[in-house]
C-alpha cells in the first residue's frame, strides 16, 4: 500500500451544504452494476420526487426514481460517467420539496419487510461498484461478519467522512437493519486514523447503548491506500483472506459503506428512496472546495450555472471520482449518479503531464501491489496484445487501484494497460457465446 498527499483539507471541516435545485436533471436508467431497469414513465409525464421512473425487472438490477417534482421532457441517450453514453430520463424540475416521514419500528419488521423496503429504495453501494444491495443482502452462503467501510482512503474525498460525522446515529442503524438481515455475530467498522473525529462519534454513540446490535468494533486503520479495497479491508479488520478469484463471501464476510448503510436507514425508516447523496467538489481550480447534497441526475454545469460552484482557475482536467480511480470527462455536461462520491477540478500544477518511458525493471510496482500481481508483465503483455497470457498472472484479481502507475518511475499507466487487458478478455469470452 502507499501513502498518497490527502487533499482532504479544508472540505473535510465544512458542514455539507445543500445544492441549488437545478432547472433540469438527467436521471440514466442504469446507475448500478447489472441489467437495466424497465423504463416506466413516458414524455410529457408529471413526476413527484420519489416517482418510479424505471423498475427493477431481473435478478441484479436496482429501481430508478425521480429526485423531485416536475415534467419528463425527454427520454434519450446522454453522457454517463462510466458508461460514457446511456439512455436517461431528462426532468424539467418545478419544486424540490418531498416528505418522507413515514416513521418505521424495526421491532415490527421481519426481514423481508427490511429486504422489500431496501429494493424498492433503489439502493445500491454508494462506495464504488454500485452494486444492487438487496442482492448483497442474500447472499447464497452463510455470513457471519459484517464490515462497514468508512475509510475513504482516495485523496481529496470527504463526502464520507462528512457523512460518519453528520449522520453517525442513522449510520448506526442502518447498520443494525443490515446486521440484521444477514443474522451476523460480528460487526467491525474500518475508518483510517485521520479521521478521528468520526472514531470519537461512532465510540460514544455505541457507549448509549441505543442499537440491538451484535459484537461491534471501530477499528482504527493506518491510513494508506487502497486500505478501503474490499478484499485488503477484510483481511486489516477480519484477518481473513479472499482467495484468488473468490468472493467476501467465500470466506464469511460482506461489505458495506458507510453511505449506503445511510441510504439505507432512510429507506426503511423514512420510505425515501435513493435521490440524492453527498459529493465532494474539490480540486485546485475551484475557488472553493466543498461537501454538497445533490440530487441525482444534477449536472456539473448547473452548479456553477446556480453558482454553488465557483472557479478560481480553468480546469485542466476534470475528474468523476478520486484521481486514483475516478474517470476524466471532457466537459462539465455529465450527471451525478447514485456512485459518484466526488467530482475533481485540477489545474495545470496538479496534473503530471509527464511522457511514458521504458520501464527500468524496478519492481516499485510489484512491492506496491495489494494484491500481490505483478503489474509490470500486465503491462508488458497487454502491450505485446498478448491478452490470453495475462490470466497466467491473474489479471482479473487486479482491483484497478492505481497504486502501481502511481509509484512508477517511467511513468507508464500500468492501470489503464490492465483496463485495456480485461476488456479484451471479455470481449473474447463473450464471441463464442454470442
Ligand atoms: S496491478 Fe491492479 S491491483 Fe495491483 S497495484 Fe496495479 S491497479 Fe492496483
Ligand atoms: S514501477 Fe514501472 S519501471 Fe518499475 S518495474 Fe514497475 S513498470 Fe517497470
């Protein structure tokens, strides 16, 4: 693991604010990882916020619906953050308000109740693959540790930390809802050490003893990177090991992020789907950088067009993410989704413009591997086209952390060698079955 330049100052001390409602929001179908949902509204539709706009018809696939009041305009293809174009649902807004008071017990809840609440919400893990939760939820073997994630080990990122700050009772029981479900015996909360502030709230919360929770530690971790990549986090809290091209529940364990376990409290409790979320807009070309609530399907251009955004500088680059693993845009006409935990603005200083050399056979690469790979023969063979020789060293265990064309001194984008290679691979699996 590495020691990365935080940039988490001065974001990480303001209270998050709230975004301007935007003139109109461009809602993709598909924000999760799986098929897409059913489209369910049509133009010229009135929609409230929380309106179902596309419903969740197959098995990994999450419920889409209307942040706020107001009218489909359209229905079309559109920029998309990872996908880069996908069909969307485009909202002229009218009013931003919605009550979402419905007050739950859990006492009174079974746990399929909790199930159905948190698949209606439309909620999926809000810490990097957006994966479906309620399919993380049923896992087909038996799990007996919950881990909650509240790392946030990528640069610049705060919406989390703002979030363990500002919310640490509705985490908790959101907390105690997923514990629940999975009838675990253990739950461990991760957060790095320079985030003490939400240590200090999550121990004197549990001291209240308010949860039915079972067993929980916080456990501070060094903070490194990639201390939040899922299978390094099992083993820092759990000491348990993923086996190569095994999953967290292999081995007893699953995952959840500090804002999904928001997410869903709000479900349960409040019956408010997933509509908006917490973002971090940082970087060296904004005036100033900041948490903000932000509805989904917001574009980046209506917050500097509502002036919630301001620029100090021309960006030079503009990032949907963290710099380690986030994805550059060209423009700033591209929607928040359930995923995006933060959006980058750097100026030309903190862009490293650097040229691609030969690589010098320092092996900074391999020691710096949470996975144990040997990134400078993925590199060397994705170069070559050699595509099938890179399931020889394991390619598909790489978690695109970056870490290694961070540490390289040749500058070669080792990670985007390895996107390339896995891209390739599917594409020849997938021929033979079409
Ligand atoms: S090979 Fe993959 S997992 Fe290893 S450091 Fe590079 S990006 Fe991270
Ligand atoms: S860090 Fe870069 S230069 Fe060093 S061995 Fe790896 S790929 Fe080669």
């Amino acid at each position: 693991m590495v020691k990365l330049s935080e940039n988490k100052h001065p974001q990480e001390d303001f209270y998050t604010q709230k975004a301007p409602l935007p003139s109109k929001l461009v809602i993709p179908l598909v924000q999760h990882t799986g098929i897409s949902p059913v489209l369910k509204v049509n133009k010229k539709d009135n929609v409230q916020a929380g309106s179902l706009l596309a419903r969740a018809e197959s098995l990994i696939c999450a419920n889409v619906h209307s942040p706020c009041q107001g009218v489909v305009e359209d229905i079309t293809q559109y920029n998309h953050p990872v996908l880069k174009k996908s069909q969307a649902v485009i909202i002229k807004t009218s009013k931003s308000d919605y009550d979402f008071s419905l007050k739950h017990n859990l006492d009174n809840l079974s746990k399929d109740d909790l199930l159905e609440a948190i698949r209606d919400a439309g909620i999926v893990g809000l810490g990097g693959a957006a994966f479906p939760t309620h399919v993380k939820l049923k896992p087909l073997k038996k799990i007996d540790v919950l881990i909650i994630n509240g790392c946030e080990c990528e640069p610049y990122l705060t919406c989390d930390y703002r979030m363990m700050v500002e919310h640490t009772d509705s985490i908790l029981k959101g907390i105690e809802i997923l514990a629940r479900v999975l009838e675990v015996k253990q739950v461990f909360i991760g957060i790095e050490d320079n985030k003490s502030e939400a240590v200090k709230r999550f121990n004197s919360k549990l001291h209240t003893r308010n949860y039915s929770l079972p067993q929980v530690r916080v456990k501070v971790l060094n903070s490194l990177y990639p201390q939040g990549a899922e299978k390094q986090l099992i083993y820092s809290l759990a000491r348990r090991k993923v086996p190569a091209g095994g999953l967290p529940l292999d081995i007893g364990c699953v995952v959840h992020n500090v804002a999904t376990c928001f997410s869903v409290y709000e479900a349960v409790f409040l019956g408010k789907p997933l509509i908006e979320r917490i973002v971090t807009f940082a970087g060296s070309a904004l005036k100033e950088s900041k948490n903000l609530w932000v509805k989904v399907g917001t574009l980046v251009s209506e917050l500097f067009l509502k002036e919630a955004l301001e620029f100090k500088t021309e960006p030079r680059k503009v990032i949907f993410g963290g710099p380690m693993m986030g994805v550059a845009v060209d423009s700033l006409d591209w929607p928040i989704i359930k995923g995006t935990s933060g959006v980058l603005f750097l100026s030309e200083k903190d862009v490293d413009l650097g040229q691609e050399k030969s690589c010098i056979k320092c092996a900074r690469c391999v020691d710096t591997c949470p996975m144990g790979l040997i990134p400078l023969e993925l590199a060397r063979l994705a170069k070559k086209s050699l595509w099938t020789s890179l399931e020889e060293f394991f390619i598909s265990d790489c978690i695109e952390c970056g870490s290694c064309s961070y540490v390289c001194p040749a500058k070669i984008p080792i990670v985007h060698y390895v996107k390339l290679g896995k891209q390739k691979l599917r594409e020849k699996t997938a021929k033979p079955k079409a």
